[in-house]
C-alpha cells in the first residue's frame, strides 16, 4: 500500500510478485517490515510478462468478509466515536452501503457467525446461543455455497472458540485457526494477533490463481483484555465515559458495577482509562482492515470485489453498570454492530433500515449471481443497498442463553427466567420470564415502557422453534479448562459465573 503500480497491468503482476515471495517466504520480520518489503520487491522484480496469463477470464466476484470481535457500531468514527480512530473503516462505508442499525444474532460470538453464514436465527442452528460445547451442524453454509460454484474458499480466525470444533469450517478449502498467542489474564487461553492474522490471510491470497476466492478473515483484537500494540497506546485522546469514578474490581468476569476480572490492566481503575484503550485496540484492527483492503483489491483488479465488514457483537461500556463486558445480555450496546457492504453497483449511502446477521448470507450470495441458501431467515439488502425502497417491517431477534431480545420499528422487549427459574440455555416459552420494553426517544435515548403485546407474542412464538443442539467433539483436558475460564462450561467452584466471548 501506497507504491504505485508502474504500468496498467501493475495489479496483475504485483499479484503474481506477492505469491512467489510469499510463498518462499523469504523475509523474516515484523509485519510491517515484511509486508512492504513484499509489495516492494514484487513491483521491482515486474513479473508483468510471466503472469500476464493470470488476468481472470470470468465475471465472478471476489467476495471478502471481515468481521472483528466486539467492535460496538458507534465506536467507528462515521458513526459517532469523536476521534478519527477508524479512517480504514470509514473508508470502507464512504463507498459503499452503511447499514446504521444491524443487529448481531447473539452478544456471543460462534452463535453470531453461526446466523451469519447459515442465515438461521439461534434458535435455528444446532450451536444454538453456547460458545465452545456444541457446534453446528445439519444446515447449508455460505461457505459451501461459494465452494459449490467454483469458488477457492478460506478462513482465519483469532479467537479460541472459532475453533474448527464448533463445525463452522464447512465449505472452507482452509480454515486457518493458529493461535499461539496467550490472554494476559488467563494465560489458558489462546488467540491471534491482528497482524499475525493479516499476514496469514496475505499468504494464502497472494498463493491464489485464477479462481475466484470467499475469503472471510476475524479479527480478535478489540476483544479484552484491552491491550493494542505500544505503537497505539496513548496515540489516541481521553475519552469520555458516563461514570467518572473508579471502578471495583469484580471477582467474576461479569456482573454490574466494576470491572470484569479477566479486563484488569495493572492497578487501573478509571472507566476512562479501559475505554481509551478499547478504543486504541480497535484503531489498530481498524489499521490491519486497511493492510487487508488494499491487497485483497489489488488482486482483484482484473474482475470485480465485494467487501462487507461487520462485527460478531458489541460491548458494554457502563450502560445498565455492565462495564467491559458482553455476553449476558442482548441490549443495544451489545448487539448493535457495524454492517457495512462495498461492491458493484452499490451507492455510498447510510440506510436506518434494521438488519441483521441472517441478511449477510443471502446478501453476499446475490452480490456474487449464486442461489440462496435453503431455509434462509433473512433477507437479501442488495436491492436496498442500491437504493432501492425500504426494507418492509419485521421483527429481529438476538438472544444469549439468559435472555433474548425482539427489536422492531423503534421499539424492543426483552425477556429473562423469571424468579426462581434456572438462568440457563434454551429459554422456556412456557416458564416463568420476566418482560421488560423500550421505546426510542426522539434523542436517541432508550426509554423503559410497558412491554408492547405484539411484541411479546412474537417472542413467545419465536422461542417454541429450537433446532436440536449438536455437541462438540470431545473436549480434552486442556479444553474443559479454556472453556471454563470463559464461562461456558460450568466452573467446580459454587458460585462461580464468567463472562461471554
């Protein structure tokens, strides 16, 4: 990025450059070192000639999905955040589509990439609202769908419980899960880097040959605990919050009014200083994006690309008192996610409509002239997206195993077990729940109301369907203990509850 290509076909042949020197592996660096050094050597070497018969001869699109990790809508700067942290991201919704209410399928993450490539409520996949114990099995993936067409299809992801086990690998020719890096605070516990995952995406992109390519790459970054690279501390200015005292350290990694164990920094206790540095996280995914961008588009020079970059769910950030944390609640600050989609024929424009997870699936897929997936739940945004007339109404669910939350129009209602009732996964239509509504005020702000009627025979009807559970391979030792540390398994210790990923 940022060497400009000497002769028209420069995209071709720096497509070309970038394979061989990244397939020999010749440099040993950092990522920044090595990434530029690659694009450098591969434009002066000019293997315009030699791949000059790699010029794709057909029309389909390469298609690129990004989604990052606990990435809130109004952290990005177009939708609000007040600093310029995300100018990759901005860039992105500046030339295409900005959906301005998508809503995650779940605040945890394999049940939300779950709706995404199958495009299936959580109710209607086998993984269900769990993160790490069952997986997903029995229904079509978007994935599959693009391999079925001819398509050369991969996937890199950076956190643990994405793991192939959870069965969303179907349909990927790669499905790249190293993760050797561990979590400051539970050192059981393994992810991947922004960059390392760049450059492993890079790879296996700069390897490709004339077929047209799915890639979906997952970031991890913003994901706690806060902690971006030293080149990103402090670059960014303090940042409000709406709790000005310190904060208690919990003695769990979820609950109300302190801060979650596995997010503790040193002996920082300022709301101020964790959401600077959440911010200063997602600036550095928002970087590693931008690496992505530019080389996925530059090897698609010779045919058309569609991007769409969305996120698995958001963060609380004090609203309600939950502080850095997601998981146990479907509210907005949890759920309300980036949605943006960039490919051809599609206008810049910022739309209202309310979209969700289970469109991603049939939208990529008629963006790339392929049949739509068999029982899909959602819907298809192409037509909007080039501005065609609103979505019509509808209702949008997302759920966690303790509560599930219907949002239409202005409007939302939540439910949860009722007193007495176990707060465990699947909700029970016919138990005890407790109802709760809000109503959007004309200034933004969530106002509690009476739980709306309609609304709630929605939500009754919609938890009597549950597809079947598939559980996971068996766990080893090793496992039980990394999916303990994360909550999803239950711990040995009364009383002990963590947090969702």
């Amino acid at each position: 990025p940022g060497y400009p290509d000497p002769r028209p076909e420069g995209k071709v042949f720096l497509r070309c450059g970038l394979r061989r020197m990244v397939k020999r592996r010749v440099v040993q660096r950092s990522f920044e070192t090595r990434f530029r050094f690659v694009v450098r050597t591969a434009v002066a070497l000019g293997f315009a000639v030699a791949c000059a018969a790699d010029a794709p001869s057909d029309s389909r699109p390469d298609v690129l999905l990004i989604t990052v990790d606990t990435l809130r809508a109004d952290a990005l700067h177009t939708s609000g955040f007040p600093q310029d942290s995300t100018p990759r991201m901005d860039a992105l919704a500046a030339r295409g589509v900005l959906f301005e209410r998508a809503i995650a399928a779940s605040s945890r993450t394999v049940p939300s990439h779950a709706s995404m490539m199958t495009s299936r409520w959580v109710r209607g996949h086998s993984v269900g609202s769990f993160n790490g114990s069952t997986r997903l099995e029995g229904a079509s993936t978007l994935a599959q769908r693009f391999r079925e067409a001819g398509y050369d299809t991969a996937a890199f992801v950076s956190n643990f419980v994405l793991k192939r086990r959870t069965g969303l690998d179907a349909g990927f020719d790669t499905y790249d899960d190293t993760m050797l890096e561990t979590e400051s605070n539970r050192e059981i516990l393994t992810e991947r880097t922004a960059s390392e995952t760049t450059v492993a995406a890079l790879a296996w992109l700069a390897d490709r040959g004339d077929n047209p390519v799915f890639l979906w790459v997952h970031y991890q970054d913003p994901h706690g605990p806060y902690r971006p690279p030293d080149s990103f501390r402090d670059k960014l200015a303090p940042v409000q919050t709406r709790v000005l005292r310190d904060l208690p350290v919990l003695d769990r990694d979820s609950g109300r009014g302190g801060i979650p164990r596995y997010q503790v920094i040193e002996d920082e206790r300022s709301p101020g200083f964790y959401a600077q540095r959440y911010a200063e996280e997602i600036a550095y995914t928002d970087q590693q994006v931008g690496e992505l961008v530019d080389v996925f588009e530059q090897r698609s020079a010779q045919r058309e690309s569609v991007i769409l970059l969305t996120a698995d769910h958001g963060e609380s950030l004090g609203e309600r008192g939950f502080f850095f944390q997601h998981g146990e609640r479907t509210s907005p600050d949890q759920v309300v996610v980036p949605f943006i989609v960039v490919g051809p024929g599609i206008p810049q424009s910022r739309q209202p409509d309310l979209v969700s997870h289970v469109d991603l699936a049939p939208t990529l897929l008629e963006l790339a002239s392929l049949p739509g997936l068999e029982d899909a739940e959602g819907l298809s945004l192409v037509a909007r997206a080039k501005g065609g007339d609103p979505l019509p109404g509808r209702t949008l669910f997302s759920e966690s195993p303790r509560e599930i939350t219907a949002y239409r129009d202005r409007r939302y209602v939540q439910a949860r077990p009722g007193p007495g009732a176990l707060p465990v996964e699947p909700l029970d239509p016919d138990g005890a729940l407790r109802w709760y509504g809000f109503e959007r005020a004309p200034d933004g702000r969530w106002l509690a109301a009476e739980p709306f009627p309609e609304l709630r025979d929605e939500v009754t009807d919609h938890l009597r369907a549950r597809t079947p559970r598939a559980a996971a391979p068996e766990l080893s030792d090793e496992d039980v203990a990394r999916l303990r540390a994360l909550g999803y398994l239950p711990d040995p210790s009364p009383g002990e509850s963590t947090g969702g990923d």
